[in-house]
C-alpha cells in the first residue's frame, strides 16, 4: 500500500451558481493557472469541491465562498 501527499495548489477563488442579477451565488477555488485559459478559451475548470464550470467571473473581496472548497483547501499542506 502507497501514500500519496497532497500539496496545497495555487488557486483563486472563481464564480459559478449565478443569481438573476448575473452576479455568482458562491465563488470556488480553482487551480490559478486554468483561470486565464477558461476566461478567454470558455474551457471549463475543476473546483476544489469537485464543481465543474466556465470562468465567467472575478471575485470582490468579501464575497461568499464555496464551504467545501474552503474546508479542503484550509486542510491542504502549504506549498508550490
């Protein structure tokens, strides 16, 4: 049997689950890198928590994040 141990990536929270005001319910993390390729290409990201989405909004400081991403990315060892 095997371990494997995780490294707390870089990500940023991003925007999905919108309101009708267009504005996102909630954002996620995702890895940092995808942001960029998802915001112009319209490919779509993989959050922390396992929701899948296009990029389509940046976060303000104070808006709600995702409870789940949170918790595992709190959990995450720091590194790269």
């Amino acid at each position: 049997m095997s371990t494997e141990t995780l490294t707390k990536p870089e990500t940023t929270p991003e925007g999905t689950d919108t309101t009708d005001d267009d504005s996102p319910k909630m954002f996620h993390y995702v890895k940092k890198n995808k942001i960029a390729e998802s915001a112009v290409m319209g490919t779509h990201v993989v959050a922390l928590c396992g929701e899948v989405f296009p990029v389509t909004k940046s976060p303000k400081p104070g808006s709600p994040v995702c409870p789940a991403c949170k918790e595992i990315y709190d959990s995450l060892r720091p590194g790269n």
